[in-house]
C-alpha cells in the first residue's frame, strides 16, 4: 500500500484518497482555526494559488489533539477557512495525527526526518509534509516554517511536475 492507497475522508464526508492527487505535489498540513499559527492558512492559500496551475495542490487536514485548538464542526471549519482566510484549497475530515487514535496516513508521514533528521510525532498545528507526485513524502517542515519561506518555495518548486 502506498500513501496515494491510504482511504480518507473529504471535510464534508466523501471517501477519497491521495491518489485523486496523483501525478500533483501536494503539501498536506494538519490545520487548526484558534491556533498561533493559525495565520499560517493565509500563506498556504497564496501557494496554493500560485502553483495549483502547474501540478500543485495544499491539502489541509484538521486536527485537534494540540490544546483543542479545532474545536469546529466541519461546516464550521469550512465557513471559518473560506470567510477568514479565503481558504480554496481542499480540506479532509478532522483526524488524529498522534496518539493511539492516529491515522494510517500519518503513520506512514510521522516516519519521515525534518531537516535536523529527526521523525516521529507531529509537533504542532501546520506541521507540513511534502508528497511528490509519484506520493513519496519527501520533505517534512515543522510547524513554526511559514509556508512561503525560502526553503519550503524550494522544495516545492522542486516537485512541481509542469
């Protein structure tokens, strides 16, 4: 099984899978609405924009195991991203990405070094991982990287199949 096999759920509840991205890089991020860094989805939305034409997409994903800081039903979380942030990109269901209750998606992402070489647990709301377009993980950016830094523009670009 690979990452694109992987079942999920849209945020309004629709099975999907990774693989409706295939042959796309995608940026997957565990979002939250009452967050710090919940700014972040401003960022997110403008890379999204900027390169969804050339084979790019952001995949949001809701979590609230980090202090209850997505709280929201999923219409709540859909009218909060598109009427704050103006928010295109897709959102999954509300999932756990630690814990006992994790899920398979993010077994198989937690396994994947940052930059300092080190895997394991989801640090924060807006940890990132970068999926190539074959659905490798090949990048993983800790939640404090904004997502128009330098290195994470790089690693993005370096995906883009067009």
């Amino acid at each position: 099984m690979t990452l694109h096999d992987i079942p999920l759920r849209t945020l309004d509840g629709e099975p999907t899978t990774l693989g409706a991205y295939a042959g796309s890089a995608v940026l997957l991020v565990n979002v939250a609405s009452q967050c710090g860094l919940t700014p972040q989805y401003a960022g997110l939305e403008r890379l999204q924009k900027q390169y969804a034409d050339r084979g790019f997409t952001v995949l949001g994903v809701p979590c609230n195991q980090f202090a209850g800081q997505e709280p929201g039903t999923a219409e709540e979380i859909q009218t909060f991203c598109s009427t704050t942030y103006g928010v295109s990109f897709p959102l999954l269901e509300k999932i756990d990405v630690n814990g006992e209750g994790r899920h398979p998606l993010y077994t198989e992402l937690t396994k994947l070094d940052d930059a300092e070489g080190t895997a394991g647990d989801v640090q924060w709301n807006f940890e990132k991982f970068l999926i190539s377009p074959a659905g490798e993980p090949v990048a993983r950016i800790r939640p404090r990287t904004e997502p128009e830094a330098p290195e994470v523009v790089a690693a993005v670009e370096a995906q883009l199949p067009r």
